[in-house]
C-alpha cells in the first residue's frame, strides 16, 4: 500500500506546487463555495490509539463542525500548512469547530507513539489526534495524499476537501459558511493571518526547482554513485566526479535499504545537487545509536547565513531523534548548490530529501 500512496502523493503534489506558484503571479478571488454533500464521515472506530482526547466517536461530533487533518509528522507540506489548522482551530473553537488531526505514517518510525507523541508537543498542537497506524481512518475516506483536509458539516456530512498545500483562504471560506448554518457569529470574517518560521514557512515557489527524493532504493531517484546501490548489504561508495542537478551520491560505508540508507562507519557522507531556498533532510538515529554528530558544507564551505534551524553557521548539528531537519535557508538570488552532509558518528538512519 505505501509504494502506491507516495507514488501519487509525489505526482500530485508536484502538480499543486506548480498551481500554487502559478497563483502568486497573479490576484485570487475567492466567491461562496458550493458544498454539496461528499458523503458521511466514516467512524474512527479503526484508530489505535488518541493523544490530547479520549476517542472520538461520531456522535461527539452532532451538531459541529469538523476539520479532519490527514498528516504525517515528518512531511514537509504538512508542515507548512500546519500553521493555518492551528490558527483555525484556536479562532473558531469557541464558535464550535472541532480540529481532529489523523496521524497516518509514511516511515517506520513514525509508527511509534511516542515519536508522535512528541512531534505533537513541540509543533503545540493541542487538539485531539487519532492514531492510524492500520490506515483504517485513511482508507474509509478513500484518501490518497498527505496532508488531506476533509470538512464535515453538523449532521456529519463531508463538505468540502483541500489535498496538499494552499487554498487556505478558499477553506476558510468554507468553514465560515458551515458554521453559518449553525448560528455561529461573532467571528472576523477576515482570513487568519499567520507568522510562519522556520521549517513552516512558506515555501519559495519561483525558485524550486528540487523535488522531494527519496533515498531508500525502493524509491530513489538520480543515484549517481559509480556502480549504482547495493541492495541489502555493506558496500563502500564514492562520490562521482561531478552531479548533475537533482542528482545525489553516497561516500562511505552505508547500506541501501527499501525505506532508507544506513551508515555504518563513521564519516559517511551524502552529496546533493539542488536548486531551491530550503533543503530538509528526514533523518535519525538508528534504535541502538544514542546522538549523532554532523556537520554540512555548502558548495564545500560553512553554510554560514544560509544555515537552516537545525544547524549552526559552521554547519554542525546533532541528530538525536528520528524527524525531518531543516539544514538549508538560503537568500536570494538561489542558483543550483552542492549540499554535503558528513557524519562524524556511525549509526544514522536517512529516508528523504524535501525542498522549500
């Protein structure tokens, strides 16, 4: 099932970046929306566990409107929009909207509560989370992408669905006019307006020209070491004289897993050739290995200004738990850069590049 869920999350997700691009070159209006009815909501009978709440039925929910975040703690375009569901939640809870994020997991460690658990408390996300590590909410909603919002009226028909980022202005929209129809009022009708930082800012849409990568081979594309991967096994791997863009390379000793690439000796290294304001890198260490150091070169010098927030102006970071770290911010004019990363320790766990 997962080879299938990224492979459209990747296909569509370009598409709505381009969209997205596309619309800042130019005013958007946004009129009332038609919300015809797009089914019931299915129960969440099949979650496997609740963080900030007591299971959810949907009886709780007569006579509420709901926002249903399908997410995953280490994707990038949730990430980003993530600060509009919080900002809706917070304006519109007292007027009876009801935020319920679906945990689904992309990788494996995002199957562990507790990874879930703490990504929720340092993202400040307050409102209840379903545990859907079977899939089953995902599956009843039919649903196909991360992040998905579904919006369900008070008699507990969905309404209104966004896929992937933006539109955020359109959805809030929608859930104005739900609440209407309850006798909510005394809510601004002015959009929230947030004040992204970090890796949930915006994304630089003119200048990305890298796409999301995954490394483990099951998914990887543009390998350019000498001699391809290895699958399953121990191999030492040499950088190639020089990358294309999107291109990227191993030097060391890493094994190449379906999921992810592991090291296995100390100052193993990875190279990337991209074209984009943010890089991320979703990474950690494997169960056994306690914190791990790093260090990133930015065409073969200290990031300096371009660090991103989990690195300094030399370049050094710690890896102490399994996340998506932003290493690379850089300012304008953006042009194609060579990204290293060097492991002085051995045990790092790495799953997939992401760009902003």
């Amino acid at each position: 099932m997962n080879e299938a869920i990224n492979h459209n999350r990747r296909q569509f997700l370009h598409a709505a970046a381009m969209t997205i691009a596309a619309s800042q070159f130019g005013p958007t209006s946004f009129a009332a929306a038609s919300l015809f009815s797009e089914g019931s909501l299915p129960s969440f009978d099949g979650a496997t566990g609740w963080l900030n709440s007591q299971p959810l039925k949907k009886a709780n929910l007569r006579g509420k409107v709901a926002l249903i975040n399908i997410w995953t703690y280490s994707c990038i375009n949730w990430r980003r929009q993530l600060p509009y569901v919080r900002a809706w939640g917070e304006k519109y809870r007292e007027h009876g909207l009801v935020v319920i994020g679906v945990h689904s997991p992309e990788f494996g460690f995002e199957h562990d509560v507790e990874n879930v658990r703490r990504a929720a408390k340092e993202m400040r996300i307050a409102y209840p989370i379903a545990i859907d590590n079977e899939f089953a909410v995902w599956r009843a909603l039919e649903n196909e992408y991360w992040p998905a919002l579904y919006l369900v009226d008070a008699q507990g028909h969905i309404r209104y669905h966004k896929f992937g980022e933006g539109d955020y202005e359109q959805t809030e929209l929608a859930i104005q006019q739900l609440l209407n129809k309850v006798g909510a009022s005394g809510f601004s009708r002015e959009p929230v307006s947030v004040d992204a930082t970090g890796a949930e800012a915006a994304a630089d849409w003119a200048d990305l020209q890298s796409q999301e990568n995954y490394v483990g081979y099951e998914r990887t594309e543009d390998f350019a070491s000498p001699g391809g991967a290895v699958f399953d096994k121990r191999h030492s791997y040499m950088f190639p004289g020089q990358l294309k863009l999107n291109h990227w390379a191993l030097a060391g000793d890493w094994t190449a897993q379906k999921q992810a690439i592991a090291l296995n000796a100390a100052n193993g290294r990875i190279a990337y050739q991209f074209h984009a304001r943010d890089l991320h890198l979703v990474m950690g260490p494997a169960t056994s290995a306690g914190p791990l150091r790093f260090r990133v070169l930015l065409d073969g010098q200290m990031p300096g200004a371009a660090h991103g927030v989990d690195i300094d102006e030399q370049g050094n970071g710690v890896v102490t738990e399994p996340r998506m770290h932003q290493l690379i911010r850089q300012s304008k004019p953006i042009g194609d850069r060579k990204f290293e990363i060097e492991f002085l320790d051995p045990g790092a766990e790495v799953f997939s590049f992401t760009f902003g």
